[in-house]
C-alpha cells in the first residue's frame, strides 16, 4: 500500500464532491499506523452462510422465499 504523505484533505476528490458532508476543520489524515488492519483470504473459500441462530420453520419458509 503506498503512503501519500504530502496530500491535503482538500485535495482529496471525494473531499471536494461532498464538502456538504465533511467539516471545513478537518486538521488532516489521520497519522500513518505501525499495524494496518487486513483479512487473510484464502483460494476457494466462501463467505459462511448459516443462520446466526435457529428459526421455527414458519419463519424459515419465509426468509427464504
């Protein structure tokens, strides 16, 4: 990932489309972390896809369809 330390908010595109939405005082990016957060992914995996809890059958029937 590379580092862009000389860039100012304001120049950031996403910055200038909504400056309705971001603060005029904004003081910069946030400094740079020694850890960044990412997720190991791995080849031919999926996302999980069970229920996070048991359903009666009623209400089964019904999300699924």
């Amino acid at each position: 990932m590379e580092v862009i330390s000389d860039v100012h908010v304001e120049e950031v595109r996403v910055v200038q489309l909504f400056q309705d939405v971001f603060s005029s005082e904004i003081p910069g990016f946030p400094p740079v972390r020694e850890m960044e957060f990412f997720i190991e992914l791995h080849l031919g995996t999926g996302p999980i896809s069970e229920s996070p809890y048991r359903m009666a059958p009623a209400e089964l029937t019904e999300l699924k369809s």
